[in-house]
C-alpha cells in the first residue's frame, strides 16, 4: 500500500482541493477518474462542473494497494452501458470509497459525479451521473471500491470517520450554493495528510419527501486543508431552494500524527519535531532582545521573562522574578551640549558623563533633540536631524545636520543645542531597545517592533534616536519616526536626509516605550497633536514647518531639558510611511513653555496628521 499527493487522481476515491496560493474559496464542484492502471502507475484526468475566471490547482490525493486488506474488502464493479441519467449495481459490503475508471483515454463526455446508496451490513448501491446531460453514450466504465470495517493492518490511516450534512437550510450564495463544514482532526499531522473523500446518501422510498437517487447527482470535495483541520463540502442536483436530502461524507486520513501530540515537557521547555518520528523537548531559545528587565530572588537580572524562562529550562529549576526592573540602581544622566552649524557638513561634539556610573557589560540607551532654547521664537530654523556615534560607559558623540543650503541665515550664527538622556536598564514602567537596519539603498526603510504581549493596556508613549555604527558618515544621516503605534508593536521608520545619498548600513534606532516612568526621574511627558490642515501658502512665517506653543503639565524651577519624537498613522492619512518623512526639534524653551516644531513630505492631497511624544526632564538628582 502507498499514498501520497499530486496534482492529478489516483486508484481510490479521491479529495480535490483549491491551491493554498488562491485568494479566495471557489466552492466548485470537481469530478476525477482514472483511466489507465497498472503495477508502475496510472493516469487520472479532472472535469470541473461549470466555467471558471479563476486560475486554480486542483490537488488529487490517491491511494494505491493490492489485494484484499485485512479487516477490509475491495473489488471492482463493470457498469454496464447507458445513455443519459444515472446508473446503479448491487454490490456486498459495508462501508464504500468508489472511484470511476474510464477505459477510453481523455473520455471528458464519460465524466460522472459518484456516490454511494443506502450503505447497510449487507450491501450498498453505486450510482454513477453523467456531470453533462445528454453527453452521449458511456461505456467501458469500471468502479473500484474499497470498504472499510476496521483500519486494514499495517496502514498509517490515523483518523476514519463521517460528516453528518443535515442540509435543513438552503445552501448559501457565499459558498456558490454548496453546502460546506469544517473538522479538526483528532490528532495533529506531522505534514498535510492525504484525505479521501466519499459521499453517500439514504433513500427512503416509503417518504416521500426523501430524493430519488435517479433524479439526483452528489459530489463532494475538499475547500481547505491543513496538518489540523479540513473544510470539505458538497453539492446535488436539486435546486437551491428545494429540499435537499441529509448527506453523509465519509472520510479517511493517511500520514503521520506529529510526534509532539501529547508530549508533556518540563517547565519552560516544549516539544520540537525533527522528523515524523522524532521530537523532543527543548528550551526556546528564541527569545525577544528587548529589554523589560526583572530581577530575579537570586539577585540576578534577567533581560525579560522569556530569559529568565529560558534561564529556568536550562537549569531544570523554576527561577522566581521578585520584581519588575533591574536588581542594581537605575542610571539616568540628562543634559545640554551645542555645536555650530555655520555651513552644511555634519557637526560633532563629545559628551563625557562626569562620574559615570554605568556598568561596562551593559548597553547604554541614548535620546537626542536638537533645540534652541536661548532665542526668541521668533525665528524658525531649518530641520535638522541628530545622531549619536562611539557611545560607551563614559561618554558618546553626538554629531548634527541641518536640511537645506544655509539659504536663510540664522540670528544665533548657527548655535544649536542638543538635549540628551543616557540610562542603563529600562526604567520601572517601560520597555527599551536597540533595533539594528542591516543596510538599505535610498529612500525611506521601516521595521515592526514587537512589544511585550500584557505591557501596556493602550499605545505607550514611544522616543526614537538614532546611532551610527561607522564613524563620519554624514550621508547616513536621517530622519527617524515611529508608525502605527498599538498596546503590543509599532513601526520605525528612517529616511536619508537627501534622495540618492549611498548605501547606508548598521545604523542603529535607540528606542524607549512607556506608560508612565518613575516619579524620581524629575519626568514630565504629553502628547502633542498637529493635525496640519493649514495650507502650504500659509505657512512662510514658520519657514514651512508646523509649530505650537506647549505648557508643561507639571512645574520645573529651572529649564528642563525635552526630547520630542514623532508618531504618524499610515491607516487614517494619505502618505504611506515608505514615501514619508518627518522630522521634529524644539525652538525656545524655558521652565514653563516650549514651542515644538516639525515638518513631514507632502504629499498632492495635503499634509497628514502627525502626533509628537514629549519628555520633559527636570534637573532631580541623577
């Protein structure tokens, strides 16, 4: 005995289904035969009932053996010649799968829907319908069958069993007037199983209400199918809103149930399948790298539960996290540096933390806004993007590019300041991460972030910086944003300063996403929304950005520092992230107000709504 799939039928009764690669359900019934049959192969042919305007793959599942099977009964049944209808014989067993054989190659006119009849403990009826009325003659026509008392020995046929069709309702326009269920299987496959089907019906002649075979035709298939679950379904011959007979389809699986149903592995651990017969319990290695750090009853930090988890597999013993947070004290530097951007090359200033308390063997998270805090307000600068480079325990560089050609020259001669934040862990209240881009070519590139699943109960506020891995690169230079904010992902985008600048690669996105933060930070955050409707023409007094004027929520004594970053929602605007960019900075600041500015591309239908994610930072003890 052998079974398998290909794209044509086979020697027993067979279960076509549509391609995975289809878009959507046909729902269109399918005949197969066989034609010819011998110890090295056969030949199978596929008839659709009616036209189709979609290309689809019709998978056939066959089943090949010889002889009688144990526990089993087979055989194959002569039709005699007809002309038109249907045609049926007697035959004895219990249970039936029936498939056509046509004797005359490419015989599409002999093409027949099959069934089984009043299947009992002593005998069944074959019927036979032509799928075209009025075809012509058909002859040269044998069925074979195969019924089933018990699983024959030696076959890999997990699952034997029926669907119960009571087709009380008409069928419905959406499943093209076909009646249709879905089954689990009692038992995963290793790999999608082979799967026959084979209708049958019950006539009984003393009601009449009940069809007669002889006016009636029934085909069944499969919509779907998975190592899970299949969808199979079922047409006949009456009309849709005429009663419809309860159907019966009976079922057989071939293959192997995956080695992993019904393994039990230790904590943390779960089964891995490396073949139809092997598995084992393993620890998952796959572990997110954002940092929500816990800290463990042993004193140890863990860089978040799925690696404490992994930790406790490893050792065979269940590792308790005691608290949320890092086990050793929280290092939070904030501060104000400058450089001068008299000319259009990237500027750099090192930034050296003054009895730096941050540990060598853990990564330093850095936030950078450029501002002006010390001017009027009166003048809007360019945008200009800032990254940082060389960061360490003791210090980093922060280096700055502003957009255009100098065109308008500043009051300040150019001074532009740059707000900072550095920290060691994720503060209590946050989660935090470095997330590398490889490389990409020009234009905008955009990655998913994943976010702890119980985290946050609505989108978190999100900080995004950037970080250059090669040193002096001043093409790699971009704006940096986040995208479709959720409770559980977002998006971060970067886009070259200038279209066409090179190759950019290993650069770095700082980010930080947080409902709320520890109260001794010194923190303040608010969410600010321009909803950006003014028109172009407008908006030469603020050198085509979008300004507004902000009050900090909370009371500073003296002027805090602010890092801003922008959020946009591709779903509710025109601009779709990969044509984007926006950039933000701060213009004045002092201890009570700020005026935030931004400008995004704009796009033939106007500017899109962009939201920006403030952090005020008093001076608290650090």
């Amino acid at each position: 005995m052998g079974y398998t799939e290909t794209k044509i039928q086979i020697l027993e009764k067979l279960a076509p289904s549509r391609s995975s690669s289809m878009t959507r359900p046909l729902h269109q019934a399918v005949t197969v035969w066989l034609e010819w049959v011998n110890t090295t192969g056969f030949s199978a042919c596929v008839e659709t009932s009616g036209p189709s305007d979609d290309l689809r793959v019709v998978n056939v599942h066959w089943l090949a053996f010889r002889g009688q099977p144990f526990g089993s009964a087979a055989g194959i049944i002569e039709i005699p010649f007809w002309t038109t209808g249907s045609s049926h014989i007697l035959s004895r067993v219990p249970e039936v799968f029936v498939t056509p054989i046509h004797r005359n190659p490419r015989d599409r006119k002999t093409a027949t829907s099959i069934w089984t009849e009043n299947v009992s403990s002593v005998g069944f009826k074959i019927f036979l319908r032509e799928l075209t009325n009025f075809s012509g003659g058909h002859k040269h026509v044998r069925v074979q069958w195969i019924a089933f008392v018990a699983t024959p020995r030696g076959w890999e046929m997990p699952e034997k069993s029926k669907l119960e069709f009571g087709n009380e309702n008409h069928p419905e326009r959406d499943t093209q007037y076909s009646f249709c269920q879905d089954r689990n299987f009692q038992a995963p496959f290793y790999q999608t199983p082979v799967l026959l089907l084979s209708p049958s019906h019950k006539w009984i002649m003393e009601n009449a209400l009940y069809i007669n075979p002889e006016n009636n035709a029934i085909t069944s298939w499969v919509e779907r199918l998975d190592v899970t679950s299949f969808t199979a379904c079922v047409k006949d011959l009456q009309l849709y809103d005429e009663r419809h007979d309860p159907l019966t389809v009976y079922y057989i699986a071939f293959g192997d149930i995956h080695p992993c149903h019904n393994v039990e592995c230790p904590l943390y651990a779960s089964c891995q399948a490396y073949g139809p017969f092997n598995a084992s319990c393993v620890c998952n290695s796959d572990v997110p790298t954002y940092e929500d750090e816990v800290c463990s009853q042993d004193g140890v930090t863990f860089q978040n539960s799925p690696t404490l988890e992994l930790e406790s597999c490893v050792q065979g013993r269940q590792i308790i996290a005691q608290s949320p947070g890092s086990c050793e004290p929280l290092v939070f530097y904030r501060g104000r540096t400058h450089v001068y951007l008299g000319d259009t090359e990237a500027h750099c200033r090192q930034v050296v933390f003054e009895n730096s308390a941050f540990l060598e063997n853990k990564p330093v998270h850095i936030h950078v806004t450029v501002n002006y805090f010390n001017t009027s307000g009166l003048f809007t600068h360019e945008a200009a993007v800032a990254w940082t480079e060389e960061i360490s325990h003791s210090s980093f560089q922060v280096c700055v590019l502003t957009a255009g050609r100098l065109d308008r020259i500043p009051p300040d001669g150019g001074l532009t300041f740059v707000d900072f934040i550095a920290y060691q862990s994720n503060p209590i209240g946050s989660v935090t991460g470095h997330e590398l881009l490889d490389s990409w070519w020009d234009g905008t590139t955009c990655k998913e972030i994943t976010l702890p699943e119980d985290k946050f109960s609505r989108p978190p506020y999100i900080l995004v910086s950037t970080e250059h891995t090669f040193l002096g690169r001043k093409h790699d230079a971009a704006t940096v944003w986040s995208e479709n904010v959720e409770s559980t992902k977002f998006t971060l985008c970067l886009r070259e300063m200038q279209n066409f600048d090179g190759l950019h690669e290993s650069i770095v996105v700082d980010w930080i996403a947080f409902s709320e933060l520890p109260e001794e930070l010194d923190v303040a955050w608010q969410t600010i929304i321009f909803q950006n409707y003014a028109p172009v023409e407008s908006l030469s007094v603020t050198n085509y950005a979008f300004c507004k004027t902000l009050k900090f929520d909370v009371f500073f004594s003296a002027t805090p520092y602010v890092i801003v970053s922008a959020y946009h929602n591709s779903d509710l605007g025109f601009m779709p992230e990969e044509h984007n960019s926006i950039a933000t900075w701060v213009e004045n600041i002092n201890s009570t107000h700020c005026r935030i500015c931004m400008k995004e591309l704009h796009s033939p239908l106007g500017y899109d709504p962009v939201n920006i994610d403030l952090l005020a930072i008093g001076s608290g003890a650090e």
